[in-house]
C-alpha cells in the first residue's frame, strides 16, 4: 500500500475494523488516512477508543452499519425470517429472542421521538444520531435490495440535541436488558482457537 501511495497509484489508504493498536502499527508501516470501524444507536464500542483517536490523529473515518444490519431501519417485524449466508440467522445475538423483541421495543421508541419531535423516520435519526457524534466523516449504510439505495430522506438540516442524545440513551437503556456490541464479529485469536481445538 506504501508503494501504491508513494508511487501516486492512489490517493489515500484506510483500514477497516482495526483497533487503534492496529493502526498504530500500521502507521509504523505506511501513512493512514482514513478508518472505517461500525457505530450505530446499538453499536457503540467505536466511541471508547477509535473515534478520539482518529480525531486526534486526523483520521477520517467512515462509520458502517450505521441501521445496525436494519434494526434501526424502522421496518423489522418480530416475524422477520433471515435466509441464507444473512448472519442476523444465527451468528448476531440480537436478532435472537430475547433480545430481538427487546431491540424492536427500543426502536418502536425511537420512531415515535423521531416523528413526534422531529417529523423524521427512524432511518434518518439513525443516520443523524452517527453524524452527530464528535469526529464523524461519513455514515455509511448497507442494502441488500436495490430500493434500499434510496436516499433515507433529510439527514442535512438538523441535529440531535444534548436533550435528544439522553433520551435516546434512556430509552435504550429501559428496553434492551443486555446490550450486545459487533464484537460476535470479530475473529478469534490465536490464543482462543487454540483453546477450542483442546
């Protein structure tokens, strides 16, 4: 990647899902630009450490899953089947009862604040709680149909108060009993593969 940039092949190189340890390392190595680790409502372990220090490092972050693989979209049913390699099936604790009816309770919630206070969607206040946070560059979104390609509405114009930001986490807190993180996705170490294998 070093070579790539020095040789003016590209403009910037960026990583993805690496803990600042990494991207210091990886700093040791070559310039880094840009990081792109999830933050979501319900997925907020990227504030603790990699977001103040992409801001402290002038890192640009790209913020994914921003609708926490559609929970915060607005339009999940507690009926909701995921068919194959979609790992909100099986591998994504949230998406198991009893936390889904718990997550689904918070969003219920959520929409309501939206649209009484803001005459938003739950998808543009997803969006807008990402872009609000200190050191925000990008929130990004995935889909899995093209319809979902749609511009969520008006995400520009407006912003989450302090207000707005406790009674977000209020709700969040009186609904989803145990919190999970993306940390089900993370791969093993070497060490726990090894103790798997005993």
């Amino acid at each position: 990647m070093k070579k790539l940039y020095d040789d003016g092949k590209i403009r910037a190189i960026g990583v993805s899902n690496f803990t600042v340890e990494q991207m210091e390392a990886f700093r040791s190595a070559a310039p880094l630009h840009a990081a792109e680790p999830p933050l979501s409502l319900f997925e907020r372990g990227a504030q603790e450490e990699v977001l103040p220090w992409c801001r402290q490092e002038k890192v640009t972050t790209f913020l994914y899953s921003s609708l926490c693989r559609g929970l915060l979209s607005g339009s999940m049913t507690r009926d909701r089947k995921f068919k194959g390699d979609d790992m909100r099936g099986g591998m994504d604790p949230k998406f198991q009862e009893p936390r889904f009816g718990q997550y689904l309770a918070a969003v219920d919630q959520l929409t309501r604040l939206a649209r009484e206070k803001y005459s938003r969607s739950m998808i543009e206040l997803a969006v807008r709680w990402v872009l609000d946070q200190p050191g925000v560059g990008i929130a990004l979104r995935g889909a899995r149909h093209p319809e979902q390609l749609e511009t969520p509405g008006k995400i520009d114009g407006w912003h989450l108060t302090d207000e707005d930001m406790q009674e977000i986490d209020q709700i969040l807190r009186q609904t989803i009993a145990e919190p999970i993180g993306p940390d089900f996705m993370v791969p093993p170490t070497r060490e726990q593969m090894k103790a798997m294998a005993r």
